[in-house]
C-alpha cells in the first residue's frame, strides 16, 4: 500500500542522511582543492537534501563540477 511505500523511502531516505561523514560546504571545497570531484558533488548533493534554500545553489555548483571534467 502507498502508506508503507511511502514510510519505507521515508526510513530509507533518513538513512542515507545519517552518514557519519562531515558535511559542510567547507568539506565540499576541501574535496575540490584535492582534486576529488566525485566527493565534493557527494557532499553538495547531501547538502542540497539538507538544506532545501539553498539547493539551487548547490545544484549550480555541482553542474560547474561536472563541467569542469
């Protein structure tokens, strides 16, 4: 039923989120100045999810990310 659906990609959702990683846009331009991309989208894709404002933002940074491969 659409309930339980709903309630496990809720659970699902909630657990990705729970990484133990940090995630600050600092982290994200850390991963940048070492040259690891793939780990700096990560961080703002997780960002964007936590911080809806400003996930335009984030989804304009990880565009020039990819762009800049």
């Amino acid at each position: 039923n659409d309930t339980r659906a709903e309630k496990k990609v809720t659970e699902m959702a909630g657990l990705s989120l729970k990484d133990e990683k940090i995630i600050t846009e600092t982290m994200a331009e850390v991963w940048i100045k070492q040259g690891d991309t793939a780990k700096a989208i990560e961080v703002f894709q997780k960002l964007s999810l936590l911080d809806p404002p400003k996930s335009t933002s984030y989804a304009n940074r990880i565009e020039n990310l990819k762009k800049s491969n």
